[in-house]
C-alpha cells in the first residue's frame, strides 16, 4: 500500500534528520557530518512534534493490508504512542551523567565512523568542528534541569569529572577523540589535533567546570525516580516503554523474588559440581580471589572470549536456519569509559556502512572479570544473541527500516539476549560447572534486577539496601555490582526489560512445543521469533499463537 510506504518512508527519514547519530548507527546514507541539536529550542520543539505521523497512520484501514503492513502498521502506532507518552517528561534535561553525555557518546560516535574516503573523512573533521556547540547546549540542558529541580542522584555521578578530565589534553595519546581517529590518514589526525586543541579542549574545559562547579553539588541526595516531580507517573511511563507490558512495578518486583529463589537453589546444586567444599560465602569468595578464574592479561581475556565464539559457531546450525552475513569482532571497551561501564555489550554493524558488529568486552581491573561468566556473556552479546537478532533483522527484506533497525522495543531485544544464554548446553557449552554457575549468576543478575529496579525507584530501597541485597546474593565482584545498581538509577526502567523478555521468550518456546509435539522445530521456532524484527511482547505472542495454529507446510 503506498501510503503505509510513504508514511514509514517519511518518518523514518525525519528521525535520521533529527538524529544524525542514529543514521551513522544505522548505515543511513546522511547526516554523519552533523550532531542532533540539543539547543533548548530544538529540544522543546521535538517534543511538541512528538507523534506527529500518529493521525496519518490512525486514519489507514488495515483490513485491506496483508500480514507484513498490518503488523508493521500496529508497531508503528504503538512505537508513537509511546513516544507521546515519553514526551510527557523532562528526560531530555539530564542530559549526562556516568553512561551518557558527550564524554561518553562523542568519542564512540567518532569511533564507529568510517575513514577510508575522502567523504568520510570529511564527515568526522565536520562533526569535530560542530562538537563544541553540541557540549555548550549540554551545558545549557544541564542548567535548565538543575532549574527544574530533575537532576541525577549526585552519588552515581562519582566518575564524571574523570571522564570529563580526559577530554581536557590534546595529548593525541590520552584525548578520546583522538584516539577516535588514530587509525585514520595523517591529514585527518593533523586536522583533528588542531580541531580539538583549538576548540574541543576549550568546550570540555567549560563542561568540566560547570558540572564540578554548578552541576555535581546542586544534584539530588534521593535516588528514586517516583522523588522527582511526577515521579511516580514518570516511574510507571518508563516501566511499560523498556518492558512493552503493563505489568506493575509490585508485580515486576514478586516475579523478580521467586526467580532469585529459583535461581539460588539451582546455583548451590551446581556449586556441589564443582566439588568445591565449603558453604556459599566461601564459595563465592574462591570465586573473587583465586586467581585461576582471572587472567593476567588484556590480551588473554580478549582471546578467551574469541575462542568461546568460534566454540558456539558449529552448534548455532541446528539451532538456527537463518545466519547473518554481518560479521563481528571483539575488541575492548574504550579505557576512557572502561570505569562505569558494564562486563561488556554490544554495538550493532551495518551492511550498508560495510562495518561490522562489535562486541565490546571490559577489560578494566582484570581482577574484577572472571572467567567463568564469559561463556554466557558471548552467548547474549554476541552469538546467537544481539548479533544474530539485530544483524537478522537488518538484513530481513520487506520490512520497513522502522522494523529493521528497531532499538525501541528493549523488552524483545535484550529479552533475546538472555533467552540465548539459555542456549548454551545445545550449543556445547555449559561443560565446566564453573562456566554453568557463571550463567546462572548472570540470569540471577538479571532477576535481582527486578527486584533492585522498582525497589529502588518505587517501593522505597535505599541504594545502600540494593547493593546489600545484591552481594548478598550474587558472587560477582562487589565492584560490578555496584556499578549495575548506579546504572539502574540513572536509566529507570531499562534494566527490567531482560528478565521480563526472555520469561515470555521461553514461555513462548514451551507453549510451541506442547501444542506442536513432535512437529515442534527449534529453527523453524527461533526463525519465526527472529523474522518479524523487534516487537513488543504482546504483538510477539500473537504472533507465535498464530504460527502454532497455523505453521506453515514444509
């Protein structure tokens, strides 16, 4: 239908103008030289235009659309009304904090960015020159929300000044945005030196002080969303747009307790595998300190993670028809960001830019990475999961680029990611106990998620309470925990969204299979989740109902 074209065309292309970080993430064929405009007029009015493509889109009868529009159609109204009710919101006036900010996004913009032509070269000296005015309004963002009283919690901002400080030598050797383009031709790195030097210096230097000066000390000492004004509303918006569920936070937080008692249950009968001898505390401190389950080396820790991958390659056939054509690689985090950043994650490729997936692994105080989670940390950040499923989804043809290069439905997405770490004993993996404790204390993360997420933001938890709970619970390094529990306060919401997909992912799976019985195919279940791009739960369990009433003939 022409119109539905036109109207996905157009708003796919009015979302690239407005971000031209998302068309270099995407492999969009502009704006790569230009930043979003962060002025607070440009702010102000992208959320007045919110939902503008809604109306159309309400006024198209699908009864004459085939399966593809009808369901492209339903996406595309919900994506908007949630983005209208997003809008409800101030988000856009915290504008930085420990994983986000231009110390965070400008160094790893440029860093994805090609330099082989002339164009692309072009591109990056253009957005080094325009960097300046985009932390200038950061600067002005900052200022209004101190105004209006939404800040972040000052005690997750402890690194920002040393991310900050990093900007602040034109030292090609430690500025990130040089290091951004190191591997780029003399005269881009000259020019970019003289950029920075000249001007980027000077503006980190003005962001740098007006957060320590202004910023840090008149941030919140609560930590809650629901402390902020319309908190609650705000708490319950962020709750359905990362879970795609109206599920409650007290809900959300019962499902995340019964899953830590699973879960715990099943990682003290793997631990009696190991053969270690000793009760849980001493278990978990073997696991922290012994230096057998630790490398020495950055390198060593890279390798690892490239043998676990190319482990998973041979099994990944019988449970997959469909393979990407995008590769991917693994490198380490950048060092700049390496202190506030999770164990590792993802950043999707792009056929059309010709750059491929990346898997970026922490390799920051080795003594704080063991080695016995990284089998299932490959599985969700790599192979088969956020690689397979967004490199599948761009490739998918007949969709609309709304549905292949979907990153709003985080629910589905890093529900995925989880689900493949469940894969891991099909696909060889799992053999030592260790590495199947380890999976299991990162699905317990993700459950104690939960649990910490709404806690914190909606059911009273002290932060100091949620991190207890998590050591309490979990052997991971006390260092990465409390990491995880800062994040979940300055990005509410998202982290609830593994648990919550991958339950419906594996409900979805078990229902397939006891209707089907022994006409039950794994690829021909794991295609049809995968072939339709990300969804919203509910659109994904119509989806698979239909596929088990209806599975189509061989």
């Amino acid at each position: 239908m022409s119109d539905l074209h036109d109207l996905f065309d157009r708003q796919w292309e009015h979302l690239m103008e407005e971000h031209p970080e998302a068309a270099t993430a995407t492999g969009w064929p502009d704006g790569h030289d230009r930043w979003t405009d962060l002025s607070i007029d440009a702010v102000e009015r992208r959320r007045g235009e919110v939902g503008r493509f809604l109306a159309e889109a309400d006024a198209i009868d699908p009864s004459g659309l085939d399966d593809v529009d009808r369901t492209s159609l339903e996406m595309f109204k919900a994506l908007e009304r949630a983005e209208i009710d997003a809008a409800a919101f101030p988000g856009d006036y915290v504008p930085i904090h420990q994983m986000g900010g231009p110390q965070v996004d400008a160094a790893f913009l440029l860093g994805i960015m090609g330099t082989a032509t002339r164009k692309e070269c072009d591109d990056v000296v253009s957005r080094l020159r325009r960097l300046p005015a985009v932390v200038d309004q950061t600067i002005e963002l900052m200022a209004r929300g101190r105004a209006m009283g939404v800040t972040p919690p000052a005690v997750c901002l402890r690194e920002v000044p040393t991310q900050l400080a990093g900007y602040l030598d034109a030292d090609a050797t430690t500025n990130p945005l040089l290091a951004a383009v190191a591997a780029g031709p003399d005269d881009l790195r000259e020019e970019a030196a003289a950029i920075v030097a000249e001007t980027c210096v000077p503006a980190y230097r003005r962001l740098h002080d007006a957060f320590v000066d202004d910023y840090l000390p008149a941030c919140r000492d609560t930590i809650a969303l629901t402390d902020l004004p319309d908190g609650a509303d705000w708490y319950a918006e962020r709750v359905r747009y990362h879970t795609t569920t109206d599920l409650s936070p007290q809900e959300i937080h019962d499902i995340g307790l019964a899953e830590v008692r699973r879960i715990v249950a099943e990682m003290d009968e793997v631990m009696a595998q190991t053969g270690f001898t000793g009760d849980r505390a001493a278990f978990s401190d073997h696991l922290q300190h012994d230096p057998t389950h630790f490398f020495s080396t950055e390198d060593d820790l890279l390798g690892f993670y490239r043998d676990i991958a190319k482990r998973i390659d041979p099994g990944v056939v019988r449970l997959f028809s469909r393979l990407p054509r995008l590769p991917f690689g693994i490198i380490p985090v950048p060092p700049e960001q390496a202190p506030s950043q999770p164990a590792a994650y993802y950043m999707p490729g792009s056929l059309e830019l010709g750059r491929a997936g990346m898997f970026y692994a922490n390799t920051y105080d080795l003594a704080s990475r063991p080695r016995w989670n990284m089998e299932s940390i490959c599985l969700h950040e790599a192979v088969p999961g956020h690689h397979f499923q967004i490199s599948l989804a761009q490739e998918t043809e007949g969709l609309p680029m709304f549905r292949r290069q979907s990153i709003s439905c985080t629910a589905y997405i890093e529900g995925w990611g989880l689900y493949c770490e469940s894969l891991g004993a099909e696909l060889g993996l799992f053999e030592d106990p260790y590495q199947r404790f380890g999976a299991l204390d990162a699905e317990l993360m993700r459950a104690c998620r939960l649990v910490l997420d709404t806690g914190m933001h909606a059911l009273g938890w002290t932060r100091d309470q949620a991190i207890d709970f998590f050591v309490e619970h979990s052997p991971s390094p006390k260092h990465e925990l409390v990491v995880e529990v800062d994040r979940y306060l300055v990005i509410p919401g998202q982290a609830l969204a593994y648990k919550v997909g991958s339950l419906k992912i594996q409900e979805l799976r078990a229902r397939s299979a006891a209707a089907l019985g022994e006409a039950f195919d794994v690829r021909a279940f794991h295609d049809e989740v995968l072939r339709h791009g990300a969804l919203p739960l509910g659109m994904l369990e119509r989806i698979i109902d239909e596929w088990i009433a209806h599975p189509p003939l061989e």
